[in-house]
C-alpha cells in the first residue's frame, strides 16, 4: 500500500502575516553561500515555526538565492516537512504489512470519524494531526498507532478513539 501525503488549503494571507520572519535570521546567516543547505535550511525552518510557510519559503529563497522550486521540490519529497500547520498531537497510524493484515484501516477510519478530519489533516483546534504512515517498526503490536513518543499497539477502533479522547480529557483539565 502507497501512502499518499494530503494537503489542506492554507490561507496564504493569514500565513504571511502572522509569521515573524526575522526568527529566520540567524539561520539563514548560518547556511548563506553553503552548497547543499536546502535540507538544513527547511528543517531549521520548521523548527521555528512547526512547519513550513510559504512566506518563509520566499524569504529564504531571496536571502540565499535558492529557487523556490527547488524548495519546495525537496519539501514534498521528504515526509519529514509540513507545508500546513501540525496539531499539538500528531496521531501516526502505521498501515505497514503487519498493521495492514490487521486492518489498520479500522483505526484510521475510526479516528476520522471521531476527529471529523480526513488523513493528513489537523483538527480546527489544532489539537490533533492525523496521519498514515508506511510503517512504525512494531510489528508485534499491529495494528499500531503513534502519538508524540508514546506508541499504542494492539488497538481496535474503539480502543484507538479512546486514548485519542483521554489526551483531549488531560488538555482540557490543563
């Protein structure tokens, strides 16, 4: 099975002002005139801002000279990159084999419905992300689920929904 990344729309107004893009900076400084910065300077971006936006994309391109279509050829390439915000929470359903033969899909299909987002989307609340992943390297555990670093295995849709609910129960006594 081929996992295939989704992209929401994002509102590209509201993206570019509301980013400070002076937090770019000090890294742009650091990779200006390096062959081969792409990759550092995208994920260095990411870690400011959580993901990519568009208006940081423009502004590292007219710094360093690197074409925005090279920049973004890479940022789609790599499953490592957002170009939208991420929840809180990232949600990682693995659909590897193992996962897949013990229908994998039940888990992803319950958590859309309970979140009422599609895959590879963020909730409204920016709370949860959901996505489906090729494979978690737990194989014993299918099906299996990530969120953050703790990892969730022999889960049903039920079972699933019920820890997603747990999380959103402790960050709402927070």
């Amino acid at each position: 099975m081929r996992v295939q990344r989704v992209y929401a729309e994002v509102d590209k107004d509201k993206d570019d002002n509301s980013i400070d893009l002076c937090l770019l900076n000090p890294l742009i400084e650091k990779f200006r005139g390096q062959k081969g910065s792409i990759i550092p300077l995208l994920q260095g971006a990411q870690a400011i801002y959580g993901y990519i936006p568009a208006a940081a994309f423009k502004k590292i391109s007219e710094e360093t000279g690197v074409s925005l279509s090279d920049m973004y050829g890479v940022a789609t390439f790599y499953a490592q990159f957002r170009l939208k915000p991420a929840g809180k929470h990232i949600i990682k359903v693995c659909h590897g084999t193992a996962c897949h033969v013990q229908n994998a899909d039940a888990i992803t299909d319950a958590i859309k419905e309970a979140l009422n987002v599609k895959d590879g989307e963020t909730t409204p609340d920016r709370l949860f992300t959901l996505e489906s992943v090729a494979c978690l390297g737990c194989c014993s555990l299918a099906p299996v689920m990530m969120i953050g670093e703790e990892t969730y295995g022999k889960l049903t849709g039920a079972s699933a929904v019920k820890v997603i609910k747990d999380i959103k129960i402790k960050e709402l006594e927070r």
